[in-house]
C-alpha cells in the first residue's frame, strides 16, 4: 500500500542480494592497482514486530530498518491456533517478537513453540516480553500523538497533528493502537538503528504503511459499513438485550444459511478476509456450482441436515480434558462424529475433481468409525439421561459390573440387616430401618420417642448417633460399620470407575496431546467448508427464476464495456443500471442481466442507491467465492476497495461532516490507492462552499488521473453538473462520461433503467419534486427561478404574490385600528404610529 511518507518500496522480507538497505547505503572502496575489490558489508535488514492478541482479534505493528518505516495491521479476527500470526511471520521474517508479559494460554503456547523451533531458518526469533501496561490503549495514543515524525511539519499544531495522523492510522483499531504503542516502547529502549548517536536522537520513523498479507484484500470499516456487508442490531427481545447483537439486513446475514457454528464462523472469516487467490476463489466456486445444478439438490439437502449436527468439537474436548463432560456433551460428541462419517461417504461419491471433496473424502479417516463405535459400546445414554451423569454400558468393566449388582441388591439385603438390628434394640423403638447414604455410608435410622427431649436422652448403649433428621434419629452400629468397610462408598466408586473409564475411552481415539483440541477429531475444520458453500444453494435462498451466475476472475485488469440489452424486457437490465459519471480509467467488471424492480427515481440516486454500492458489493462477493447476480460478470484483480458514500458523523469526533470526509475517507483512498484498487465516490465536496467543493473534487480526480497507467479503478456520482460544463477535467481515454437514459413524453419523464454513454444535461429536480407530492405553484416557480439563474437574468418576485401579500399587510393593519379605544385616556397615538403603522408601511407601499 501507498504511504503519506517519501519512502522506497520493497518487499516485507527486506533488500535481496545486493539490493541496500534505505538506512544503511553500500560503501564500495576504489579497488587499487593489484588488490582485489573490496566491498563493505550491508547492514542486514531487521523487522522488528509486536503483537496483541485478545478476544479472538489480533492487532500487529512491525518496524522495518531497511526503510524506517513502521508498518501496520488493523485489528483482525483470528482462531485460537493463531493462524493468521503464523502466516504474518511467515511472510514478514521478524527478528523479534515484542509482545505483553500478561497472555492467555493459546498466545503462550504459540509462542513457546515458536521459540523452540531450534531449526528455523534463517533464525528463530528472540521473544521480548513488555510489562502490560506498556500496551494501555492511552499511553499508546500519547507515544503515536507525541512522536517526532521527520514527514509531519514542525509548524502543525497539535490538532492538526492529530487530524494528519488520524487519516494514516486507523485509531478504532484499539488492538492495533496498543500494538504500535508497545512497538514504540521497544524502540525507544533498544534504539533499534541508533545504538551509536546521543540519547536526543530519536529512532527514525518515515512513515506509516497498512500491512496486507500476500492475496488478502484491504478493506476498511467505513466500507463495511455503507456496502452493508455487516450490520449489528440490537436484539428484538428484552431478555436478550444486554447479552448481545444480532445481525440485521446485510450481505452477510443474507448469504449466512450455515447450520453449524463453524460453517458460521468460517464464512465470517472469509468476509474479513476478500482474497486474491484465484485458486482459493475458483475451489469455493467450484462447490456452489455444482449444488446450483438441479439434479444436485437432495444432495444439498442431506449434507445439510448432517451439517446441522456439527458442533463445536474442541470446546467438547475441553471439558472432557478438565473432567466438565455433560451427558449432553457426549450425545453430541456422538451425533457429530456420525454425521462427519456421513459427510465423508457422500462426499467420496461425489466428483473428485472438486478439491473440497477430494479433501473431505481424505482427512475423515477411518478413525471416526473407531471413535464411534467405542462411544456407542461404551456409553449408556439412556441410564446418563436419567441420572444425569456418564454412566458405561454393562460388560464393559467387571468391577463396575458388580459394584452396581451390590448397589441393585441392596434393599433387600438392608432389610434384613434392620430385622436384625431390632432384635438387638430396646423394646420401646418400634420399628428401625438401615439406608445408604452416599459420601456418609450406611446408618440405622430409629423414630424419636417422646421421651427423647434432650440431646442426653439421644444415646443408646452400643450405639454411636451422628444426627437428627425429620424426627428420626441416625446411629453407626457395629453391623453398619462392617457394612461400610466390605461394601465401602459404592456409589462414589462406581462414579469413580465409571470417569476412569471415560478417561481410558477419551485416550483411545484422542492423539497424543490433548492440547491441540481440533486435532482430535480427524477433519473437523474440514467439514465445515461445505456449510458456506451448500447453504445458499438451498430454497428459500435457491435462486429461482432469478438472475445469478459465476464470475469470471483474473489477474489482469478487466474493463467493462458496455452492452447492448439482448431484448425489451425491464427486468434483463439489473445489475447494469447505472454506471457512473464519470468512470475512470474503465470500469472494473462486466456485468450484464440480473434483476430488480422498475421504479422512478432520480438518475443521481440511482448512481448512490444503486449502482456504485451494488458495484462493490459484486466486486466483494467474487473476492470471497460467491456467485454475483448477474447474467455474466468478469471481475479483475483488486488490491483493496475504498468507498467515500456515507459520512459517519458523531459528535464524540469533533469534526464536521465535510472534514470527515476528507480524512478518514477520501484521504485514505489519495493515500493508499493503487492501480488495482476499486474507488467508489458518492457526492464529494457536498458538505462545503459549492465552489469549494467542486474545487476539491476536480483536484482529486485530476490527481488519479495525472498517475496514468497507475490510475485506480475509480467511480464517481456527483451533482456537480459544473463539472462537465466547466471542463474542469482533461479529455483522455481514461475518462467516460454514463447517464441514465430518459425520454420526455410531455410533462412526463421516462425512465430506461439504462446505462448511455453521454452527460445529464439536467436533475430533473422537479420531477422528483412531483413525485413527492409538492404543490404545483411550488414546482412551477422553481423551474423558473432555476431558469432565471442559468441564463444569467435577475429573479424578480412574483406580481401576484406580491399583491396578495400587501392586501394582506393592509387588512391586518386595518384591524389594528379598528381595535382601538379612541376614549381610553391611555391611548398614546403616536406610539401606535411608530411601532405599528409605519412599519407596516414598509411592506405594503
């Protein structure tokens, strides 16, 4: 990506061989007359990288000395086995890891393993931990706010430096923030490329760079939000108000007919995560296409259903590990492996060609048939479900067998013991009973006698009392403590034996290790791929009689060319509607056919409401593996997309809407921009003086297109119809000029739903004005106001509202005097003469 500072590109692993290194230039001797040449050594290029992880969001922020720059990843979601962390050292190398002393488990174990890697090429970086309150999120934002920056002018003041800051850095990113500030903590005390110079000189830094991983496309928030690929909403219910949000109308929640949580979170991950890998894209592809195919749509629908009884298998694990199993954990423990087996059989009957298939077919091994069948031999669900504990099926373990024949056999065995027990007890009691109690063992229990009133009265020679309950008293005799040292605590035992062999069951088919949780079920991230991709497949998502298909993807630039419509029909032309003026440098896909409604709006809102979001949103959806709706589509390579269509004001800002604008949307995409990016701009300058505005606009667009080939790939939908007529614009085949096409059929205006080469040479603002339902004498007097102003002349008032409005004057003035006491002593005349008549005169003269 682009960056604010002056600085040489290069690729995150550092210089090449022989390439030097920005901070560090090559110093080559003069070779003498017969000594060889001689070269001074590089200075090897250091990253140098600090990383957060917390709430399953990552935020990563690396200094490069071979540029001085600092580089940066806003906060992005990654699973616990740290993935993504893993791809990001990979690709960038680092020296070392700075990250806080306080982490979670998952961080630690990554981290311990990284630094036991003792054959890791060329070196296994050194972990550094910080104390965490290095990384509070407002000591972080002092460090960046108060950082001597060589490309930031002396003469900013402190707002300002925030402001020129806020439109590099994404500062919502709180993760990514703590990051960078614990990053330059680590600076400051290593002084990492000063070692030498005086303690006043600072680490350089010449500027701040986005990092993206190779293939991932750069999306940011604000695009998120105003192509509604995302949007929380609070939920309907009270009860489930403070718990959370749920996701309202977006792409997401359309496109999100997962039946398991995994397939859920996978696909979520794929939104925040739009890829340039055409392989990637075209296996995801590949598994829609062939479940849109009629003939394959039971097909959809079983492994549907056997998706559905997918659940969260390392959570399961979890419990099992710390002995936390529910008897609902084993039923689905059991139902998931049994639907993994039915994935793997259906998908090793469907084409191998498809490598989700392939896949599936080989990571669900055999083992799960083994997994299966010793849950079903050893677990007793029924007997679980009505104790509400594990309990083993019989013949499984001998001594557990007849710890439960004792445990059956003992009513009747205690009710002889108590036959006699009583012959031994005083004539008095009539009656005795021995019971079971689990944790205590086995006492005899005897009714209270109304001479027992004291606690005295309680002992009974050879007995031993312990406590009374509901009116009755509880002894240890000589038979029951013989009963409690042959038969013991049988219920504690067999509870016991039973969680052994639980644990004996658990190591049987658990690999190794219970630490890596997924790997103890053979394919189960696998299995999940089919959820994102056979969900929309299905009614009611199908689409039937609908218009969708699958996007032609390459590396190249693809320009769109526009189409001729193949017939009359209103509904062919959808996703075709409205291209832009102007479109820059052509446009990024060709999209013809789709579907939607026909209505009648203004040609600029169908550009903002329909075309440049529904533009990126096709774009969005070939770059996460999704079918777009259009007859035909060829969608080029995109490096990021960059939208300026809503302001997101808020008064916790300080800013205005116009400045907002600038800096957090329109500065970002000037920036960052680059040949293969997609810019999509709805009504810029808007929120300022018009001239202003309009200025500001034609800068920006002449700025793109002063880049040449280098122009990004840039819409625009503007009411600046000065623009054109101006001529702010040079003339150049990176510039087409769209409209909507309409006809005027009297005082009645048409509308084609048609994309034409060619300027709108009016809003037909009064249309619009009658279509809401404005009064004529309304619509009427600003068709010529606005006349009046086009051809220069000078806008009078209308004679007849002016005459009603002086007859007006005159009547309310003529009441006046007529309400007036010419007796009242008080009256003072010429007070009324000059605060009411000769103001009144005025107006109607």
């Amino acid at each position: 990506m682009a960056s604010v500072a002056a600085t040489p590109a290069r690729t995150p692993n550092g210089p090449g061989p022989g390439e030097a290194s920005a901070s560090f230039p090559t110093v080559a001797s003069v070779p003498g007359p017969r000594e060889p040449e001689e070269e001074e050594e590089e200075e090897p290029a250091e990253i140098h990288l600090c990383v957060l992880w917390n709430s399953g969001y990552l935020g990563i922020a690396y200094y490069d000395t071979s540029d001085s720059t600092i580089h940066f990843m806003p906060d992005a979601p990654d699973h616990e086995s740290l993935k993504l962390l893993q791809r990001v050292l990979d690709e960038i190398d680092p020296r070392s890891v700075v990250t806080s002393a306080k982490q979670d488990e998952n961080m630690t174990r990554f981290l311990r393993k990284l630094a036991s890697q003792e054959h890791r090429e060329p070196k296994r970086p050194e972990i550094i931990f910080l104390p965490n309150v290095d990384f509070g999120l407002e000591i972080s934002k002092q460090r960046l706010l108060s950082g001597n920056y060589s490309f930031i002018p002396d003469s900013m003041t402190t707002t300002e430096k925030i402001l020129f800051l806020s439109s590099i850095i994404p500062f919502d990113s709180l993760l990514m923030v703590r990051a960078l500030g614990g990053l330059l903590k680590f600076l400051g005390r290593r002084r990492i490329g000063v070692e030498l110079e005086d303690y006043n000189v600072s680490v350089p830094i010449l500027g701040f760079k986005k990092f993206v991983l190779t293939h991932l496309v750069s999306i940011d928030q604000d695009t998120y939000s105003v192509l509604q690929i995302f949007k929380s909403e609070s939920h309907p219910s009270v009860y489930k108000v403070a718990s959370g949000l749920k996701e309202g109308l977006s792409l997401f929640g359309i496109l999100n007919r997962c039946r398991c949580k995994w397939g859920e979170k996978l696909l979520r991950l794929w939104f925040t995560r739009p890829t340039q890998d055409l392989g990637e894209l075209n296996s995801r592809l590949d598994v829609i296409q062939f479940f849109l195919l009629p003939q394959h749509l039971d097909m959809a629908q079983m492994l549907h259903r056997l998706l559905g009884h997918i659940k969260n298998v390392p959570l399961i694990l979890k419990r099992m590990k710390l002995s936390h199993t529910k008897v609902s954990d084993w039923q689905v423990l059991y139902k998931t492996v049994y639907s993994a087996l039915g994935l793997r059989d259906a998908c090793r009957s469907l084409p191998q060609s498809i490598q989700l298939f392939r896949d599936i077919a080989q990571e669900f091994s055999d083992d799960l048939h083994h997994i299966a069948s010793l849950i079903g031999k050893v677990v007793d669900f029924e007997g679980s479900l009505a104790e509400n504990r594990f309990t083993v099926l019989p013949n499984i373990d001998p001594e557990i067998d007849e710890k439960k024949r004792r445990l059956m056999g003992l009513p009747s065995f205690l009710t002889e013991v108590a036959r006699k027990e009583l012959e031994n007890l005083d004539s008095r009691i009539p009656s005795c009973s021995v019971i079971y109690i689990p944790l205590i063992g086995f006492l005899l229990s005897i009714p209270r006698l109304p001479s027992m009133v004291e606690t005295s009265d309680f002992e009974i020679e050879g007995l031993d009392f312990m406590f009374l309950s509901e009116e009755k008293l509880h002894y240890r005799s000589a038979r029951t403590k013989e009963l409690d040292s042959l038969l013991g605590d049988l219920h504690c035992d067999i509870r016991g034996e039973e969680k052994r062999v639980a644990g004996a069951d658990r190591a049987a088919w658990r690999p190794g290790d219970s630490a890596d949780a997924p790997a103890a079920m053979p394919g189960a991230g696998t299995g999940s791929h089919l959820d994102p991709g056979v969900g929309p497949c299905l009614p009611p998502g199908r689409p039937v009689g609908s218009c969708q298909c699958r996007p032609g993807l390459r590396l190249f630039k693809a320009p769109l060319l526009p189409t001729a419509p193949r017939g009359t029909n209103p509904e062919w032309q959808a996703s075709a509607d409205g291209t832009l003026c102007p479109n820059l440098r052509a446009q990024l896909c060709r999209v013809r056919g789709g579907h939607r409604e026909g209505q009648s709006h203004h040609w600029t809102q169908l550009l903002r409401e329909e075309h440049i979001p529904q533009t990126g949103l096709i774009t969005f959806m070939a770059l996460v593996g999704s079918f777009v709706p259009a007859e035909e589509a060829e969608i080029g390579a995109v490096d990021a997309i960059f939208t300026r269509i809503h302001s997101c004001e808020s008064i916790s800002l300080g800013l205005s809407t116009f400045m907002i604008d600038l800096n957090q949307q329109v500065a970002k995409a000037v920036n960052n921009a680059t040949e293969r990016s997609l810019v999509l701009v709805d009504e810029f300058g808007k929120g300022t003086n018009t001239v202003d505005g309009l200025a500001l606009l034609a800068a920006v667009i002449r700025h793109w297109l002063a880049l040449g080939p280098t122009c990004p790939n840039v819409f625009v939908a503007t009411n600046f119809l000065s623009l054109v007529q101006l001529q702010l614009l040079p003339q150049g085949p990176l510039v087409q000029y769209l409209t909507m096409e309409t006809c005027e059929d009297g005082n009645d205006l048409v509308f084609f739903y048609q994309v034409c080469e060619g300027v709108a040479c009016a809003s037909h603002a009064s249309h619009t004005a009658a279509q809401a339902g404005l009064p004529e004498k309304l619509i009427a007097r600003g068709k010529q106001v606005s006349d009046l102003i086009r051809s220069g002349k000078p806008i009078k008032p209308v004679k007849e509202l002016l005459k009603e409005k002086q007859m007006e004057n005159c009547q309310t003035l003529v009441d006046k005097f007529l309400k007036l006491d010419l007796e009242d002593p008080s009256l003072d005349l010429d007070v009324f003469m000059s605060q009411e008549v000769l103001p009144a005169a005025t107006t109607i003269l």
